[in-house]
C-alpha cells in the first residue's frame, strides 16, 4: 500500500495545477487580446472612412477666388 503522503508526487500535482491554471489565464488573456485588436481595427476603418468623407467634401468645394 502507497503512503498517504508522497512529498513528491504532491509537488508533482501542486505543479501541474500551477501550469494549469497559467494555461487557462494565458488562453484567457490571449482572447482579450485578440478582441482588443479586432475593436482598433473596426475604430480604424471609422476613422479612416470619416476622413474620407470629409476629404470628399473639401474636395468638392468650389476654389476660392482670389
């Protein structure tokens, strides 16, 4: 029969729920990360198109006279 106690192996699952719990918090920070960037690029193309616009509307104005 095993001992009770294994000093051993419970270092050896202390560790392995460590890495455990570091995976899953890598994995969670990996998705906000991922979605952070997806919301800069959806503010970019608001950003960009706005400029447009209003490139187009200058554009489209009449020359001033001198």
């Amino acid at each position: 029969m095993p001992p009770l106690f294994d000093p051993t192996r419970d270092r050896h699952a202390a560790a392995a729920l460590r890495l455990r719990a570091a995976r899953h918090r890598f994995d969670r920070s990996t998705a906000a990360l991922h979605q952070a960037a997806l919301a800069h690029i959806a503010g970019q193309r608001v950003a960009s198109a706005t400029l447009r616009a209003a490139l187009d509307r200058l554009a489209a104005r009449p020359a001033p006279s001198l």
